[in-house]
C-alpha cells in the first residue's frame, strides 16, 4: 500500500462576539486548524492534525515532508516517521510530524480492519471519564457570575471534573474560582489553568491563597520551558501542579520528569509527536508516578486521536482501583469540533465511549471540510 498523495486543509471558523473568548493570552475570535490527509494509491485516507501556526505547519508538510512520503510503503509509519524526525527539532517541525504520525496510523488501522487502540495493545478501557474545558473570560458585564452560571451548566450536564482559566490577576483569579466552586459545591473536580501567565513568585501567592478550594491541579502557571521555575512551584504550592501541552521534545518532557517538576504531565497528540512518543511518555510518567491526562483543544480530529491514545494508556498505578486518565472535552464554541465528523463522538454525561471504528474511527465530513476551508 504505497501513499500516493499528502494534502492540507487550512480550516477557520470564525467566531460571533457572543462566542469569542479570552484566556491569559488573549481574545480567540476564530477557531482554526491543519488537517492532513495521506492517500493511498488503493484510495484509502488517513487523517491527523497539527499543533501551531497554521500557514507555518502547512509549508513543513507541504514542501518538507510529503515529498519524502510519496510512493512510500504507509504500513511502515514508525519507520517513515522516524525517518521524517531527523532535523525535525523546531517546536512546529514535531507538530507537522504529529500530523503525519497521526495520519499513517490512521491508515493501517483501516487497512487492516482495527481501531489504533487495538494496533498499540489496548484497550485498557472502552470509555473515558470527561472534564469540561471552559470558563474564560467572555464580553459580559459581569465575568464571575458569568463564570458561576457555566460552571453550573457544565455541572446540570452531569460533569464532575471542569477546568477555570486563570491569569488574569491575583485578586480576580481569587474571586473567580472562589465563585465557580460556590456555584459547583464541595465534590466536584475543579481545576485552573493560567496559560504560563505568571512569574514564579506570583504563581506561588495564587497558589497558597487557593488552598482552601481544593484544586485538582494548576496548569500551566509558568513559561512552559521554565523548568527549573516549575520545581519552585511545585514545592510551592499546596496543589499538584500540570504542565506539557506546549512540550515538543523528548528532552523537554524527559527533564519534566526527571526534575519531577509536575505531577500530571498533558501532552497533546498534535503536537508530542504522535502515538508512540504519547504512549512512551505514558510510561516514563508512570515510572516517575506522575499522571498523564493528554491536552485536547482542537478540531474533531485530535478528538478521536485523543481517545484511541486514552483506550491504549495502561493505568499508572498497580492499584486495585487504579487512577484512570481524564479526557479533555473542550466546550468552547467550534464549528471544527463539532461538525467534521459525520459520526460524532458519544457521550453520557461525562462518560465519552472510544470510537471502535477501524483507524481513528473517524468518517470526515467533506461538505464541512469544504465549508471551512480558507
């Protein structure tokens, strides 16, 4: 099965002034992606997704990698993609991979008939416990009643696990989640997530005044590649502390780890370097007893990427009733996460069920592919 063609989607949805939102680092008024599809020359595809500058990421597939694929045997993805990785160093060069490893993946596992899970051992489980990904800030008058009525959707949805930005000052990072966890009582997961806004000495301040609102973790609180600032945290602050989704090397998660800088480890599927760097980092945190709950924020592509790697996961711990991953549900408008699949994932409440389709289980809606494409 020789690949025969590698093609790019650039993909925005823009968003209304109603559904724009803020994290630390600014407003997002649209929604936008890469897709990557590998044909074969028996016509089938495989889908994957990149993580970065969308213009950037399409010109390394573009003129970098595809050349090197075509006419390539698309059974061999470890080797091919092993292949692609030398020189491969800059953060947006992995994240191109990502989507070439993603994709290749995507398609053994439709010519041999089994989901991705199946190909890399699992599944160790068939459904998936889901947090809700939201409550950033929005053009509303009053930003923490806002917040508290969302969190208390997400809670009447059946949710027991959500995530609150932060980041946008101590006093009003204070007051917001002091709000939410009003709005969702005592027994619900809550974690905050400030998007690397903060300095070490003001992510320990937020950190120790939160104590009494039991965080599920604190994301993000530093520059990412800070290491050496995320070990001051941690020692810091009364909460576990997660970082990882801007990760692109081995040697940046390997020193994550090795410092025991965090104690849940998020890397993104688009963006790690595809499967197998996810499930080897899967066990390097295991070893090292830190968590690993994968980033998820894109299109419905890195969706079901993101459960065909939460099905193969083992448990990280040799417990009777092992900690089981979380899978990030995102709840912020997209049109790219909601209506390119013509299968759209299920879900339960907060339980989400693994696509068990061959590949991704992914079928691409290609009139929405077309209505998104710039």
């Amino acid at each position: 099965m020789q690949i025969r063609e590698v093609r790019t989607y650039a993909l925005r949805h823009e968003l209304t002034p109603d559904e724009a939102f803020a994290g630390a680092k600014g407003w997002h008024t649209a929604r936008q992606a890469l897709l990557v599809e590998i044909v074969t020359d028996d016509g089938l595809s495989g889908w994957g997704e990149a993580y970065g500058p969308v213009p950037v990421c399409r010109a390394v597939i573009e003129e970098l990698y595809a050349p090197r694929l075509v006419s390539r045997d698309a059974m061999a993805q470890a080797a091919l993609c092993h292949e692609l990785s030398h020189g491969a160093h800059a953060d947006w060069a992995v994240a191109s991979l990502s989507a070439i490893d993603v994709a290749l993946w995507d398609l053994k596992g439709k010519a041999l008939g089994l989901p991705i899970y199946a190909l890399l051992g699992g599944p160790f489980r068939t459904e998936v416990r889901a947090y809700a990904t939201g409550l950033f800030h929005r053009h509303v008058p009053d930003q923490a009643r806002a917040l508290a009525e969302e969190a208390a959707g997400y809670a009447a949805e059946g949710f027991r696990a959500m995530k609150l930005k932060v980041g946008f000052g101590l006093a009003e990072d204070v007051r917001n989640v002091a709000v939410v966890r009003e709005a969702i009582g005592p027994d619900r997961l809550l974690a905050i997530d400030a998007n690397e806004a903060y300095d070490v000495g003001s992510a320990v301040h937020l950190g120790r005044q939160l104590a009494a609102y039991d965080i599920a973790w604190f994301e993000e609180p530093i520059p990412h590649d800070d290491h050496a600032g995320y070990c001051q945290v941690r020692a810091g602050v009364p909460m576990p502390v997660a970082a990882g989704e801007s990760e692109r090397s081995r040697q940046g998660y390997h020193d994550l780890l090795a410092r025991r800088a965090v104690d849940v480890l998020q890397p993104d599927i688009r963006g790690c370097g595809g499967f197998l760097d996810a499930l080897h980092l899967g066990s390097a945190a295991a070893a090292a007893n830190v968590a690993l709950y994968p980033h998820m924020f894109g299109t419905v592509v890195n969706l079901f990427a993101t459960l065909q790697l939460l099905a193969a996961l083992p448990p990280g711990t040799p417990a009777h009733w092992p900690a089981e991953p979380l899978l990030e549900l995102d709840r912020t408008p997209n049109a790219l996460r909601e209506h390119l699949a013509q299968n759209p994932v299920v879900r339960q409440e907060d339980v989400v069920q693994v696509p068990s389709g061959p590949g991704l289980g992914l079928e691409i809606d290609r009139a929405a592919l077309a209505r998104y494409g710039t």
